[in-house]
C-alpha cells in the first residue's frame, strides 16, 4: 500500500517534468531558429566585384558554402541552418551574374574570376572572427572553390569539400584537407562521368584527402533531395568537425 501511495504521490511532480521538457523543446526551437537567423551582408572582392550573402550561426569555426549554376544562396539554407546549429558560422553566398549579386561588365565576365568570389567570402569570416574557414562547394562552385584553394595563402583555407566539381586548374596547389564527393552515375551533358574526371583531379591532389561516393546519379546539391541527403549531410559534417 505504502507503495501505491507513494507512486500516485510522485504523479503531480512527474506531469511537471514532462511539462517543463516539453516548455524547454519548444524554447530550444525557437531560440535556435533564432540563432540560425541570416544576416545580409555584401561583399568586396579583389578585383572589384560586390557579392550578395547572408550569414548564419556564430563561432569561431566559418564555413562557405558556394553555389552550383542552377542554384544560388537561398538554396543553401537547409544545409547552412544545419551547420549554424551544430556551432559554425556559416556564410553563402551568391556568385557574380547570380540571384542577388550583380553580373560585372561583359569584357570583365570570366569563369576563372569565381575563385575571387570564394577568397572574397572566406576572408570576410577571417576578418570577423573566424579562427579556421572550410569551403563547401557543388559544381560550378566546387571548381571555383578548389581554384580559390590553390590561388590563397596557407593556412587561409583549412578544408574544402568538392561536391562533384568539374575539373580544376592547378589541382596539385589545392591546399589543407580535401573531401571529394560524387554520385556513381552523375554524368555531364556529354556523358561523361564526373565521377572519372574527378579521378583525375584527386590523383594530383596532396593528402590528407578523401574520396566518397554515393549511389546514384544525382547531381551536386540535388543529392541533398534524395533519400542519400542525411548521409550526405552527415558526411560533410563530420569532415567539418574532426580535429
């Protein structure tokens, strides 16, 4: 009896615990979707472009995320409002000619001028507190973040993430750690496997390096909207997050 009565006592107070978890979820969400709140920023490049970006989360570890061509910015948020939460200060970006971003004058339109897009944002979250910088880039943007890894200082850039990027210019100056990833089947508009030519740009590439890929044909940021997103995220993340 002492027992029955002692369990039915401890009721009120175990209805209070599962109203208060239930308060501090509710309040974890909101404040963390505060904190994952964007910031509108432009940015300076070195050869006199503005880039539009919006900035996510706080800490002293950055992270870029550069577009692919049929994508800008706002495509990042998923992924950005992700990593924000996990403690990084998250920065996308649009390139030059895309979303937001005004394209520069027709003589001074070139591909090779994207990396300067990279650089631009990379020492942005320099200048506000970052202590290390790691790039994502998909597509266009993983070639223009392997090519802004070659042109930067040491050190400037600590980890790249080359999500089924296109061939890049000087692959053997990429710097710091380097995550390669790719679906199996992902072809160009010739036919041609991405996953081949990716091949050849990790072969020159210094270590440390990796190389993952995944099922499929999805290509670049489309393989966060298969059933492969969580793993892909989860990748990333923990290559973001090792010592």
């Amino acid at each position: 009896m002492r027992l029955a009565v002692h369990e039915i006592a401890r009721q009120p107070m175990a209805n209070h615990i599962v109203r208060y978890c239930i308060v501090s979820i509710i309040a974890s969400l909101i404040f963390g979707r505060q904190a994952a709140a964007t910031e509108n920023v432009t940015i300076h490049t070195q050869d006199g472009a503005n880039i539009a970006a919006q900035l996510y989360g706080s800490g002293t570890r950055g992270v870029v995320l550069a577009h692919g061509g049929r994508f800008t910015k706002e495509d990042w948020a998923p992924q950005a409002e992700f990593l924000a939460a996990q403690g990084f200060r998250v920065l996308a970006f649009d390139f030059r000619g895309f979303g937001e971003s005004p394209a520069p004058p027709a003589p001074e339109r070139s591909d090779e001028n994207v990396r300067f897009d990279v650089l631009a944002a990379v020492r942005y979250l320099r200048e506000h507190g970052a202590q290390t910088v790691s790039v994502v880039g998909a597509s266009f943007g993983g070639t223009a973040a392997a090519d802004a890894s070659a042109d930067s200082a040491p050190g400037e850039i600590d980890r790249v993430v080359l999500l089924a990027h296109g061939l890049s210019t000087h692959p053997e100056l990429i710097k710091g750690r380097k995550l390669f990833i790719v679906s199996r089947n992902d072809a160009d508009g010739s036919g041609s496997l991405r996953l081949t030519e990716m091949r050849e740009d990790y072969r020159k590439v210094s270590p440390p390096k990796r190389f993952v890929v995944f099922k499929g044909s999805a290509h670049a940021q489309f393989l966060f909207k298969t059933d492969q997103g969580d793993r892909l995220m989860k990748v990333i993340l923990q290559f973001l997050s090792a010592p």
